[in-house]
C-alpha cells in the first residue's frame, strides 16, 4: 500500500509526507512523526516546511478542542439547573 500511496503522482513525494506528518500529529504518534519527517526531508523538505507541517496540524488540534468548552458550559449548567429545582 505503501509504494501505491507515496507514488509520485498529483502531489509530489515531500508534499505527500508533510501530509504524513500532520496526520501522525493528529494521531498522537510521536514515532510516526519522526519516520515522516525523515522521509519528507530525504524527499526534499526542509526543516521549516517540517514545523509548520507540525505547526497547522497543531493549531487543528487546538481548534477541535474548542467546541467541548461549550459541552462542558452545557453540563455545567445542567448540573447547575437540577440542583436549583430540587
């Protein structure tokens, strides 16, 4: 599956592992972020182009985490409004 997906192709091989890379971030897999990044820079990335890869995929992190704020508000409130009424 590998050789299939990495193929040159629209994206190219850097392109594809800096991808690579921001989903391992995304995954919490700090060994997949280390092949990836090795891969990306034999494949021509920098070490720049590698931290904002890991930069982005940490700001979509940070973002999805956002809307729970309003979850834990709502139970909060819930709890809040069960104990008034009893």
């Amino acid at each position: 599956m590998r050789s299939s997906v990495y193929t040159e192709g629209a994206l190219d091989a850097h392109t594809k592992e800096l991808i690579s890379i921001d989903a391992s971030v995304l995954m919490r897999c700090e060994n997949c972020t280390d092949i990836h990044a090795q891969r990306a820079r034999k494949n021509g990335a920098t070490d720049e182009q590698i931290a904002e890869a890991i930069a982005c995929a940490m700001f979509v992190a940070a973002g999805s985490q956002l809307s729970w704020s309003e979850v834990y508000e709502k139970v909060l409130d819930e709890k809040v409004f069960l104990k008034t009424q009893q």
